[in-house]
C-alpha cells in the first residue's frame, strides 16, 4: 500500500511536469500568434508562475534556513567578542585602580622618606598579610641582609604603623600598632597641646569598630583637644622622638570614670599597607 501512494505521488509530479511544459509551450505559441487574444496569454502566464513557484519553494525555504543559520552563528560570535572585550575593560579598570592606588602610596612615602633626613631609611614592600590575621603581623621583603633591627620602628605614607619584632636575612615581621597581642612591646607616645605642652602616654589597644587607637597611662592633667597631634615620645626603645603616629579623635574616660582614654585617627592607612620605610635611630653621618 505504501509503495502504491509512493508511485502515486511520482504519477502527480510527473503529470505537473507534463502540464507546466505545456504550458510554457503554449504561452511560446500564443506570443508568437498576434491574433491570440492577450488575456488568454496573461492566464498562461500567471499559471507558469505560480508552478514556478511551486516548484522552487523548498529551495528557497532550504536557502532562507541556511541564511537564518549563518547570521545566528554571526551573532553569537559577535556577541562573544563583545563579552571578551567587556571582561578585559573590567580587567583594565582593576589594574588602573591598583597601579593609582599604589603610585599614590610611593608618593606620600618619597615625601615622608623627604622628612626623615636625620635617620638611616630602609624602604620594603609588604609580601604577606594573613586576612585571618591582619590586624598583628605584616611581613616585608628586607633583613638583616638590608640592615634590618628588631624594635626599628616602621612608617607607610605619612605616619608610624608598627615595629620589627623578627628579623631573617631576607624578610622581617612587623607587628602593627592595632595589634590584638596583650604582651607585645607598645609604643610610647605623647600628645602636643595647643599650650605647647606633651602630655605622655602608651599605644593601649585598637578601636576594630571605629578604626581608633587608643592612648592610655597618660602621665598628665594637661587638656587635650581634638585634633592634636599624636608622635611618637622616643621614651625606651629603638623608637626615635616625633615620629607621627595620628591626631586626637575623642576624649574619652575610662571604665572606672578616671583616667583619660585618648582616641587617636592613624595618621597611616593600618588597613591597606604596601610599602613602608623602617627607621633607624642612628643618625646619618654618626
């Protein structure tokens, strides 16, 4: 049965063949007859047109599939080159920002190193700061090989932000003021008043949540202000006397109602640290 509607369909196509050449054939005829009259001429050739047509759609639909295919394909390569081009300009803003960011630390620490003419000058870069454990050690690319000393004090930008307290031949362990170690070595300080007076003090703790450090055992009554500025007191230690560490935040007492508890604005970024100069209190020249 299959074979036979097979056979069948063969007969009809054969048949619109037969009928579509006979058609041309007589359309030849008639135009070459001027006593024809034109309609029957125009009918001839509408029917050829249409068998044409007929004849020569699932060519076009094959060639308009083909076509849809290719500019598919064009799009999505160009939509892929256009993701590449956006990921590399995302990629280009990042290292812009970085290379910014770090030419403007070399800056202020070119103008500090400017500053600290009666000291020798180590300058490092850091390689390693833990996240777990940021707010204690940094380590730097200098040693011993470069002159480095446990207890020299370490600046970045334009204030202190902790001392060597591990020295190896090619890399050193500085812990940061901000430290959360109850028994490392701190920092004496003391505060210059508008009255021209130092009131002395010691580097207590770290404020996390305001980013504050706190000066406590003040040794004084003198009044302290807000914005007076904080250096370091060169009391003990390898520690040399002004070094900036920060400006008076807040003033506040302590848990018994006492004594003072001075809240200091670092005068260096503790959190974003990557080239520092250690500071030897051996003057230049001795």
């Amino acid at each position: 049965m299959q074979k036979f509607f097979s056979n069948k369909k063969l007969i009809a196509l054969m048949i619109a063949l037969l009928v579509s050449l006979g058609l041309v054939a007589g359309s030849t005829y008639v135009s070459n007859n001027r006593n024809t009259p034109p309609f029957i001429q125009r009918i001839a050739n509408d029917v050829v047109g249409i068998g044409g047509r007929i004849v020569a759609l699932p060519g076009d639909l094959a060639r308009n599939g083909l076509d849809d295919v290719h500019n598919l394909m064009n799009t999505f390569q160009e939509n892929q080159h256009l993701k590449q081009q956006l990921d590399s300009l995302a990629q280009t803003k990042v290292q812009v920002q970085t290379l910014k960011r770090e030419n403007q630390q070399l800056k202020q620490q070119l103008k500090l190193n400017g500053t600290l003419t009666d000291y020798s000058q180590i300058s490092a870069a850091v390689i390693l700061r833990s996240p777990s454990d940021w707010r204690n050690i940094v380590v730097i690319n200098q040693g011993s090989a470069a002159g480095v000393k446990k207890g020299m004090p370490v600046m970045a930008g334009s204030g202190l932000v902790g001392r060597i307290v591990e020295v190896n031949r090619t890399n050193s362990k500085v812990e940061m003021l901000s430290t959360a170690n109850k028994s490392s070595d701190r920092v004496a300080a003391a505060v210059e008043t508008s009255e021209d007076k130092e009131v002395n003090g010691i580097i207590t703790g770290y404020d996390e949540k305001s980013g504050d450090l706190v000066l406590g055992e003040l040794s004084s009554e003198h009044t302290i202000k807000k914005g007076d500025k904080v250096v370091t007191s060169g009391l003990g230690g390898m520690t040399p006397k002004g070094l900036l560490i920060g400006e008076v935040a807040s003033v506040k007492k302590d848990d018994y109602g006492l004594a003072n508890n001075v809240y200091l604005s670092p005068a260096a970024n503790l959190n974003d640290v990557t080239v520092v100069t250690v500071i030897s209190r051996t003057i230049k020249g001795d």
